[in-house]
C-alpha cells in the first residue's frame, strides 16, 4: 500500500540548511561560536531556553571526561525568532542565523516522535549539516528513553562536530558473530541483556517470550528485541545508548566491535570512534586540561532575529562594459527585487568603481511597486576602476544611515574586477558583524573575493557569461530566518540559444504545495520574441500580456494572477530576428499558502577549495519538511571559467558517495577538473512519470530509543514509539522541478585541460553481501566506476577466507576467487556473482568470510571492500533464546542447515 500525500499542512516550514557555515571553533579547549536557533513557528516558551540552557551545562561536564578532558561548552548562542515577544536582554544577531545554525530547535514533520537526530551524510570523520531536536524532547521528561538531555546532546554533538556513525542498527539489530553466537549490534560487547518478543502488553506490563530463530536468515526473529540491564559495568559507548549510566565513553581501538554490522563500521572502515574523534582537526591540538577542576559553566547569550536588512553593492567598473556585463547584472538584480527578496525586507544599493555611490538607502519592499524607486537607480554605463572596499563601505553607511545596525544584516557584493587593496578591509568586514554574500563575474574577479564570504556565512558564487548563472546565484540568496513559506522557489532556469526565425518549446510542471507569487521571465540579446505560454487547463498568455521593463534591460516579466494552476505549463518562444540569439526562461514561485509546505532542493560541494588530486563529493538534497523525496531524476552541472561543463547524474542508493540509501541526499564523486580557479555548481531535481514518493521513516544518526530494561531480573518498559508502517512508509509526491545554485568552489594544482593521467581509482565497494545456496556462494553489490563511482571497472579481486582477520588484516594473500567469467557493469548497476569456494569445502557450520576490490584500467586498484560473511548451519531442535531473566547476552549458534546473509563491515 502506499499513501497518497497531498499538501501537508502546519507542521514544521522549515528551510533544511544546504552549504553550512558553521561559526563553531575551537579555543583553548573550550568551543566557542556554538548557535541554537529556535523556528519561528515554535510558540514562545521561557521553559525552553531554560531546558536549552541546563542540556548543554550537563552535555558539557559530560563532553570533558569523554574526552578525557580534552574538549567543553564555552560559549552558546541562543536564536530567538522574531515571532517571540523582544526583551530587555535579547542582543542583535552577527552571522547567527536559523539557516546556519548548529542545532535547530523545530517541531517535527509529521507525528513521527521526537528522537533527536543530526543530519549528517558525509563520509567519515565529515562535520554534520545540523542537530535537531523538537519542543516536545527539550520540555518532558525523556529521561528513562534517551538518557538524559545533556548525554543526547553530546552523543548528536559527535555526529555534527567529528562526522561518527552510531553503534547500533535498527535494520538489523542481531548479527552472528566469528564464534557462532547471536549478538546484538552494538558496542561494546560488554553491554549486557536480554532477547525476547513482546506478545502482549496492557498498560505498562507484557506477556514476553523467548525469541526464536528465523529459518531463512539464521538469526533471530524480526519481532526479537535486546533489553538491557539498567545495571551495567561496561563504560562504552556514547554511540551506542548513551542512556545507560555507566555509559561515559567512546568505544577505542581496544573495545571496538568491529564484527557489528552497523553504520561506524561501514563507513569508518570497522575503526573505532575515539579513533576518528582523535583525527579530527579539533583533537590535533587539543591536549587534556591539567589538574582535577572541572571547566568553568558555558556562558549563554539570547540573540533575537531581526528584519531582514539587505544592501545590493553592485560593480559598475570600465570591465563591467565588456560580454554585457552591465545587462546582465541589472536583469538579475531586478528580478531578485520583485520576485526573489521576501516581503517586509529593507533594501538598499551601492554602486562602485574606483570609489563608490549609494543609489538608495533602505527601502522596505511592500507588497506595491516598491522595488521601482532602487532598479531605477541600477546603473547604465560603466567606467573606472574598481574598489571593493569603498563598495563595502558605502554599504555600511546605507545601512547606518537607515537607523540600522550593520549587525545581521546582509550584503550583495557582485564585482568581475582584480582589486589587489581588497584585504585592506578584512577588520572592518569582521567588526561590522554583516554577512557578505560575494558573487564573482568572469574569471578576472578578485582572487580574495571569496575570503569576505567565508569569514562572515555568506554564499559564494561564481557566474560566466549566460544571465543564468547570476539569476541562479540572486535566487539562492533567500532569508535565513527559517520561515520557509515566504522564500522564492526556482522552477526553470534555461539559456537557449535560438537560430533566426525558430519557434523552440518547453513545459514546467507546478506541484501543489507551490503556485503564489508566481512569475515567468523571458530574457534576449538582441530582439524581444514572441512568447506563448499556457497554463494546464489551456489558458493562453501571449506576448501583450508580459510587462517589458521601462529601463530596456530586455526582459519581459509576467506575474501568473492568484495562485498558479496545476499541472504542466508549456511556453513556445519565437526568435523573431533573423539571426540566432540567446534567449533565457526563468519561473519562480514561493509557497501554495502561509501552511503548505513545499518541497524543497538545497545542494553544496563537500568543500569550498580543493587541491587536485583530492576528489570532492557534490550533495544534493531534497525534501518536503524534514521527509526525504525519493525516486527522483536528480542533475548537477559544474562549470569552469572558461566555460567547459560536466553534467552528473547524482545518485541516492547507498554506494559510492552516497553514504545512507533512500535518505533524500543526492551524491556523486566530481573528478574531471578542468584547469584551476573558480567552478559553479547548479542542480535540477525532477520528478517524472509519478515515480517520486516521499519517505516516513525516521532518521538516520539519532539517539536510540531504548524500549525499556531489565532491573532485578523484571523488565520495565518506556512507552512505545511512534512507528510507521511498512506498507504506509512512503507517500506519492507529484511531479515537480527544482533548480537551485549550490555555490562556487576553487580548485589549485589541477593540470591543463586535456592532461590529466590516471589518478583515481574506482570507488570502495561498501554493500557486498554473501550467502550460502548448495555447495554454491551467491555475491551481491553495487558496481563502483572505472574512476571512484563513473564509468565501469576493469575487473575485480574477489578473495575468501574461512578467519575474518585474514582478509582484514592480509588481504592480498588470502585464497583468490576465479573471476575470468566476470565482467564488470557499469557504476551503480547491481552485481550478481556465483562461485563454488575452491578449495574449501562446504559443511554443516561452515563460515566464510568474502571481500572484493575493483581494479582501475590503469591498474589501479580501489580499497578492500566491506568484508561479507555467509555460514551454511542446520536448524536446531530447539531454536528459541535463553529464557526471561538469563544474563548471558551471547547465544550459542547451533549449526543449521539453511543459508544465512550476513555482512560485516
């Protein structure tokens, strides 16, 4: 069954953050720059930022031992949303904003409980997107189901800050370990419990029995559930369940189970957590405090977001004449002021050369012609030189004069000029508390431009010569407040070059949690064409109906009356001149209504400068709230400066890049550099033919819930979580269009175009599974690349070994697979292999272990992969586990002679 979902209302309008620009650092052992923002649509509640304020006090004493006295809580900020009453001690927000904030304090997306979670999809030892916890966690008492509040947090805060992966494994809870016994997935193994199945429960009391063995996979049954005792002597591991008491520390290297099939092993290679945490870069020089005192309290302040203030410093230096420059800047500067930049903002301009003018000071764009009084002022001719400086300056003043606090507030810089004095007002920019959104134009803008943006949260872009790309960078630049509803939403963005007297066409579907504020921009260099566009229910717009700008900046604008209808809309353009001209399609739209939630395309670059060789991972995601949209056609397309681009088809099926299957994040390795300097990443995420469906089920990386536990041989139960369904987990979205910039990036020491040599090597393998069928063993993986995960490998080494530790540790010289029948599909395909173990022998009780590494065409070769594990048993008489009240945790395998899957990573 699957549940169709039509626009969902009320709950949770969140924007989820993209390209984060976490403030967190860290000083003398202490992190400093930490921002909790609370949604605006939570309901003012004094308890909450007290509840806020004791979590992080406990989570911080808890962090220090830890990490044996290595790290704590300093300094916190609070985000209070303008939706809540101003008070006395509410300060003025710098770059703290909801959209860039550590932890995030919002309701959830649907009723699906409240376990805290981090958003977290890197590889290993990757920084995390953010923390979330809802009202309902911070307000009641959870203590008996996660731990305390402060022990979550610091387990979250080990997702977000050191990029580990949890310890345990919801989908496969049990796995049978290299001594035939059934254990649960967890960390250490010397956390102690029991197996049984809930039969029947009436208030706070349950009917239990033992567990039972499925005959299909060997293991216990699905309903089988590990309770632990309450009274432990194992101090390991937060990232396991961080609840229990005794619980005070990471698993090391030697309490690590590396035989869990669970996600720290997958994607960390079976290390240990302290391990990673102690190669992160805030370890590298973080030696323990000296002494016994414990670290002082963290110190809180409560920032209360204000009007958005944006001021537009816009270059119009002698370099700005050039590729029309000037036109292009003025087309995508007025289409931010009339549909991209939210109602109720303060705007301002400033145009610079070799020193610089404001236009307007603030102005509030109403829901009138407001924006008229600053595009009138963009300018119309360029010349002299150029001073970024004077521009940023002038800005600030704009916004002074306002009776504005350049605190917050946000600017625009957008130059395509060298400025070697740029550095000259790096303190300024740091004092001045604004945030500087920094858009490069051409391959000649300053080569520091981006420091301004890095230093201060704010966006980087980079665009070449087509409009597209600076209508793309104008359009993600949206309010970081975190009220979704009100921010634009961009559904085409399309440069056509049309040869003289051709009609081209196009269609744009509009999704119903979408259609106010609706507006199609046509654009042309050289003669306005005739333009057609047509709503789903055959309504027509001709050429008369679209409004052409007074300033002659060659575009035509029409704003759709109402709400948008929906369905497909077609447009047919006509080049009516006899010469081929560009011409460019732009639709945006914002929220159906203040309590639909849209769905929503965020992408970014796993990091902002690279050095070749190093790969760089491109992340897409999109949602509806916090739910994941799956089955869609997910494209990046990475620009040069001089203008080469590479299209990628982005993947959401576990392998490769993508580190979680079906979670809604898009991700792929970018290889082919192209030279050095400044690359653009633009996404389209398209729902076709019905197949896109929204996910139900909880997050990745969270807090266990603990069922319940065992105290004096009695099982005590929590109340049960609220679940989903396996036949209502997913939910039809419509199709639907999302374009959205993911920023700009910069590559150093990448060879000329055209000269590179064979550096990469096709991608781990990290899905091998295995099982027994006869005398036969039946592999199964996702195919890597030729080059990490594109193209098709050469061949694969597949090698077997009855001991786990042979292939782990010496891989190169356990028994090799006969392969010669196999031949390598294409990256993301589904391999199937079958082969007799030679010369091993298959019996009652035999395990293998099985690994695989895939070879380059230049002999490269990838990492081992995950090491799978597949045992031929026969079934017992009695196959139930040891009764309610037995403490021995580990069972003893009784050999069965059924086929078994098992991977172990």
């Amino acid at each position: 069954m699957v549940l169709t979902l039509y626009p969902i209302l009320f709950l949770a309008l969140h924007l989820l953050p993209g390209v984060k620009n976490s403030m967190v650092h860290l000083n003398n052992n202490g992190y400093d720059g930490i921002v909790i923002a609370i949604n605006p649509r939570v309901p003012e509640d004094e308890k909450l930022i007290q509840n806020i304020k004791e979590m992080v006090t406990e989570a911080s004493t808890y962090l220090f031992h830890a990490t044996q006295r290595r790290v704590y809580f300093r300094n916190v900020s609070i985000l209070i949303p303008r939706t809540w009453k101003s008070k006395s001690e509410y300060l003025m927000p710098k770059q703290e904003s909801y959209d860039q904030a550590d932890v995030i304090v919002a309701n959830p997306y649907l009723k699906f409980g409240d376990d805290p979670y981090t958003l977290q999809y890197g590889q290993c030892g990757e920084k995390g997107q953010y923390i979330h916890f809802t009202p309902n966690f911070l307000l009641t008492n959870n203590l008996p189901i996660y731990g305390s509040r402060g022990r979550v947090f610091v387990h979250e805060w080990a997702h977000l800050r050191w990029g580990i992966f949890d310890e345990y494994n919801v989908d496969q809870p049990f796995y049978i370990s290299r001594r035939n016994t059934i254990e649960a997935t967890r960390c250490s193994t010397h956390i102690t419990g029991i197996n049984v199945v809930f039969k029947e429960c009436q208030g706070g009391s349950c009917i239990t029995r033992p567990c039972r063995r499925d005959s299909q996979t060997g293991l216990y049954e699905a309903k089988c559930t590990f309770i632990p005792e309450k009274s432990q002597a194992a101090k390991d591991s937060i990232m396991f369940m961080q609840s229990l008491n005794s619980v005070t520390e990471f698993c090391t290297a030697k309490t690590h189970n590396t035989e869990a099939p669970n996600l720290q092993n997958k994607m960390c290679s079976s290390r240990s957590t302290w391990d990673v945490i102690m190669d992160s870069d805030d370890f590298q020089n973080a030696s323990p405090m000296e002494g016994t005192d414990q670290p002082p309290d963290p110190t809180f302040s409560l920032l209360k977001a204000k009007q958005r203030v944006v001021c537009l410093v816009l270059d119009k230096s002698g370099s700005m004449s050039s590729e029309d420059r000037l036109f292009r800047m003025n087309q995508a500067a007025e289409l931010y002021l009339i549909q991209i930049i939210e109602k109720g903002s303060l705007v301002g301009m400033v145009t610079f050369e070799s020193s610089a003018t404001t236009q307007n000071y603030l102005t509030e764009i109403t829901g009138d012609n407001a924006y008229e009084n600053i595009t009138a002022n963009l300018p119309q001719e360029a010349g002299g030189g150029t001073s970024i400086c004077s521009g940023l300056r002038a800005g600030f003043q704009a916004i002074i004069h306002s009776n504005q606090s350049t605190s917050g507030s946000e600017i625009i810089l957008l130059t395509d000029g060298e400025d070697d004095e740029i550095s000259s007002c790096f303190e300024e920019v740091k004092e001045s508390g604004a945030i500087i959104h920094t858009i490069a134009l051409g391959p000649s803008a300053a080569k520091e431009l981006e420091t301004l943006s890095n230093m201060t949260g704010g966006h980087r872009f980079y665009a070449n010569k087509d409009i597209n790309g600076l209508i793309d960078a104008f359009s993600r630049i949206s309010s970081r407040s975190g009220s979704i509803t009100q921010q634009a939403i961009q559904l085409e963005s399309k440069a056509l070059s049309i040869t003289g007297r051709k009609w081209i066409n196009g269609t744009v579907p509009v999704d119903s949690t979408i259609g106010n504020d609706t507006f199609f921009v046509v654009t042309w260099t050289i003669q306005k064409p005739e333009i057609l566009l047509q709503d789903p229910k055959g309504k027509k717009y001709e050429t008369s109906d679209f409004k052409v700008d007074k300033l002659n900046v060659r575009s035509a604008r029409l704003q759709i009356p109402g709400i948008a209808e929906t369905g497909t809309w077609t447009y047919s353009l006509l080049n009516k001149h006899a010469n081929s001209q560009m011409l460019t399609v732009t639709m945006t739209t914002r929220a159906r209504s203040p309590t639909t939630l849209p769905v929503i395309a965020t992408a970014h670059m796993s990091q902002s400068t690279t050095h070749y060789p190093s790969p760089v991972i491109v992340y897409a995601q999109v949602s509806q709230g916090f739910l994941p949209v799956l089955g869609i056609n997910v494209t990046a397309t990475i620009e040069t400066e001089d203008g080469h681009r590479v299209i990628l088809e982005l993947w959401d099926n576990g392998a490769g890049a993508d580190t979680v299957k079906n979670d809604g994040v898009y991700s792929r390795y970018f290889t082919e550099y192209h030279g050095n300097g400044r690359y653009s990443l633009r996404v389209h995420a398209q729902a076709r033919n019905n197949m896109a469906r929204l996910s139900l089920k909880q997050q990745q990386n969270k807090a266990l819930y603990m069922p319940g536990y065992v105290e004096n041989g009695k099982i005590i139960l929590n109340p049960p979580r609220p679940e989903v369904k396996d036949d209502i987990s997913e939910a039809k979205v419509e199709d639907f269009s999302r374009l959205t910039s993911g920023g700009s990036f910069t590559v150093s020491g990448a060879p000329p175009a055209g000269s590179h040599t064979h550096v990469f090597p096709p991608g781990k393998i990290t899905d091998l599974e295995a099982k027994v069928k006869e005398d036969h063993i039946q592999l199964s993986w996702t195919a890597p690349g030729n080059v990490l995960d594109k193209g098709k490998a050469k061949s694969y080494i597949i090698r077997i070994s009855m001991c786990f530790l042979d292939l782990r540790e010496d891989f190169d010289n356990a028994a090799l697979v006969n392969t010669t029948s196999l031949i390598p599909k294409e990256a993301g395909s589904i391999e199937n292999f079958e082969f007799k173990p030679e010369p091993f022998k298959i019996e009652n009780g035999t395990k293998f272990y099985i690994a695989i590494q895939a070879i380059h065409g230049a002999n490269l070769t990838s990492e081992v992969s995950n090491i799978a594990q597949a045992t031929k048993v026969i079934p017992p008489q009695e196959s139930s586990a040891p009764a309610l009240g037995t403490k021995i945790f580990a069972t003893s395998l009784a050999i069965w002679g059924l086929a078994m899957i098992l991977s172990t990573f």
